[in-house]
C-alpha cells in the first residue's frame, strides 16, 4: 500500500531592491496581464504511485520555453504588495519544500535570485537554507532532472520572496513515485518544519483514505490542486490533512498594489473519488451547492498560478537547453507561495489542521481574504468549476489579503 531572524538594515534592502527591479515587470495597470503562450514543466503522463510537477512555463509561439538575462514575470515585490503580505515572520519559522530528484545548483541559484531583488542571502552556511535527501542526510542526493529542478528552483525562490527570514528546507525525494515523496514529506516534518510546500500530484487511489503521510497536525501542509482545470485535481490536494490550493490571475494595481484576480482556467477542483469532506469543509454555508455530498472538495484557497502573471524564476541547470530567468506558473506556484504566508502568521501550530481556520475566516473575518467572484476552470453544474461568492471550487475560500486568515 502506498504510505506517503531579518535586520532592518536587511529589510530595507529587499524593498529598495526589488522597486529597482520591477520597473520592467509586467502587471503595473489594474488590467489582468495579456495570455502567453506556456506548457508544462513535467507533461507525463505517469503511472500509478507517480506524481507530475504542476509548474508551467512561458514560451514562443512554437512551444520554447523563454529564457532571458533579466527578470520576466512578477517578483517579491509584486507578490507582497498585491497580497499585502507583512516584511517577515515574528517568529522562527521553517518552510520545507519536498520535490523530486537534484538540483545541484539549487543554493547558487538562489543566490543570484537573492541578490536580484534585494532579499537577505539565504544559505547552508548563514544556516537559512538546507538541503536533505528524503532519509534527512545531507548526501547522497537522487539524480538531476531538468523539468523538477525547474520545479524546485519556482518552490524554493518563491518561499524565500513571501518570507525573506524563514529558514528554506530542501527535501528532494528519489524519484517522483509518491510514496518516496511522501517519505519525503515525513522527513520535513521530522526535522521541524513549521510548513511543507508540495507542488506535485498524482492520480487518487482508494487506499489514499487511510494514508498518513500527509497528516501533520499543527503543520501547514500546502498540496497545489493541479494545472488540468475541473475534475483533474488528483493526490495529495485530495487528503483531508492539507491546504489544497487553487489558482487565480493576478492583476496588479498602481505600485503593485491588488489589481484583483480570476480564477484560472487551468487550476484544479472538483470532489474526490474516496476521501470524506473534513467536518470543517462540509460546514461551510456554500456545501450544498458543490455537489460533493460527502467527500472532499478541492480546493481549500488559491492564490497566482497563471503562468501569464507568473513568477520570476531564476535556474541554471538547462531547461530543454535554456538557462536564466523564466517566467513561470501553475499551482506549483500558488502552493509554496501560500506556504509562505501561512509562515509570516506563524499560527499553523494553533490548530490542528490550518486548513479549517480558513473556512470560519471567509465569514468571521472577510476583510482578511479576497473573495475571488470571476473566471472558471471548466464546465459543469456546481460551484466546483467556477468563481462566485464565498466558497468555490476553483479558488476555494480565496486568496490572501494579509495574513489574518492565517
């Protein structure tokens, strides 16, 4: 069966440095960013106990993925102001970000991503970043791959950006079957992490009801919900145990202000096939209307995954024989990028599961989450396939204003 601290002076910096750089980004006016051309990073298929990477990057107009000497795409700078996202953590806080296979240049990487927008250098020897294989050692490491290491470049850059001060922890499992990334999801939460990002997914099968790889009680659990639209969410943004995010089109406002969002055609939603809605799910006024009945709805909350209002990612390790900055998206974007608020609330340890919180924020505190009323993901009789009010399907209870929600 499958198992599965920042200095003002350094605070200062990535604000200076990230207005120097934005100038050139995309998504200064209200108007959502125009569509671009993308594909996925992982395509699979994949077999049973087998997960693809929910990354999409953008390309030409005959499928190359683009690749430039500068930023394209947003940054920090456009993330935190759009989602009014406080400048750290009050508290200590480690983000682990679990991917398949090696990015040996992962650090260096990070590194010039760093220095680009003005964040604080996080590295294995400020003790900021660790890198790990899924038994927790520093070595051996899996094999390099190209598309997850493009992956693992969007995770971890962007969990840096939300959360300039956290701690980033690499786990990278063997290979992308499920159970060595849920080994490897056990092994963040073994050395303390405060949040696990996981931007992958694999098809649900009926044995994922009593898996437990996923249940971390006081932990935030993020799981991307998917790049295929309604109905093709799959596992682990099935489990009851996580943060199953969805995906929006960001819209930025003047000085990067929240210009507003979509939903995005491509995020993931729908009921699962075998796992029972979450008693805080099913409580939720909107239940009745998404037509699940008794399982699990997918997705819990959203943020930017259009990979047209995507993120800035820098990689060296050649993508289809191109390094540099990409601009990518995919609900491997809104994951980690969740994780990072839930980290700069550092409240996940108050609850034992932080997803239910959201669900009594959207109506105790609605000032605290956008409410997403537009766009669909695909078509069907429900809310499970389209924006409305309070809780939908494709970007759940919605999208971050702030960290009160969290």
């Amino acid at each position: 069966m499958i198992s599965h601290k920042l200095r003002t002076r350094s605070i200062a910096a990535f604000f200076v440095g990230a207005v120097a750089v934005t100038a050139s980004l995309p998504g200064a006016a209200s108007a959502a960013p125009p569509a671009q051309p993308q594909r996925p990073v992982c395509p699979g298929p994949v077999g049973l106990d087998a997960a693809r990477c929910h990354a999409h990057v953008v390309t030409d107009a005959k499928g190359t993925p683009n690749a430039a000497s500068a930023p394209k795409g947003y940054g920090p700078a456009q993330f935190r102001g759009a989602y009014q996202l406080p400048a750290g953590a009050t508290t200590p806080q480690t983000i682990a970000i679990v991917d398949a296979y090696d990015d040996p240049k992962i650090e260096s990487d990070l590194g010039i991503y760093s220095s680009t927008f003005g964040l604080p250098p996080c590295t294995t020897t400020s003790g900021c970043f660790r890198k790990v294989n899924q038994s927790g050692n520093a070595g051996p490491y899996p094999r390099s791959d190209s598309g997850w290491a493009l992956e693992i470049a969007l995770d971890v850059e962007v969990a840096h950006a939300i959360c300039p001060n956290c701690k980033i922890l690499l786990v990278e499992a063997a290979n992308n079957s499920l159970t060595n990334l849920a080994a490897a999801v056990n092994t963040a939460a073994k050395l303390g992490a405060t949040e696990i990002s996981n931007s992958y997914g694999g098809s649900e099968f009926s044995s994922e009801v009593s898996d437990s790889a996923y249940n971390h009680p006081g932990i935030a659990v993020t799981a991307s919900s998917g790049d295929n639209g309604y109905g093709l969410f799959g596992y682990p943004a099935a489990s009851p145990y996580v943060i199953s995010v969805g995906g929006t089109t960001l819209s930025l406002g003047p000085e990067n202000s929240y210009g507003g969002e979509t939903a995005w055609s491509g995020g993931g939603s729908g009921c699962s096939s075998y796992v029972s809605a979450p008693a805080w799910q099913a409580a939720d006024p909107n239940w009745t209307l998404t037509g699940c009945g008794t399982k699990r709805a997918v997705a819990d909350v959203a943020a930017d995954a259009d990979p047209s209002s995507g993120a800035a990612v820098y990689d060296t390790l050649k993508y289809q024989g191109r390094s540099g900055w990409f601009q990518v998206g995919g609900t491997s974007l809104s994951a980690p990028l969740i994780a990072g608020v839930y980290a700069l609330a550092g409240n996940a340890a108050s609850f034992p599961y932080p997803a239910a919180a959201l669900y009594s924020h959207q109506l105790d505190s609605p000032a605290t989450l956008h409410d997403v009323t537009g766009g669909s993901n695909g078509s069907c009789p429900t809310i499970m396939c389209s924006a409305g009010t309070h809780y939908d399907g494709p970007t759940g209870v919605g999208t971050p204003s702030g960290v009160g929600a969290f």
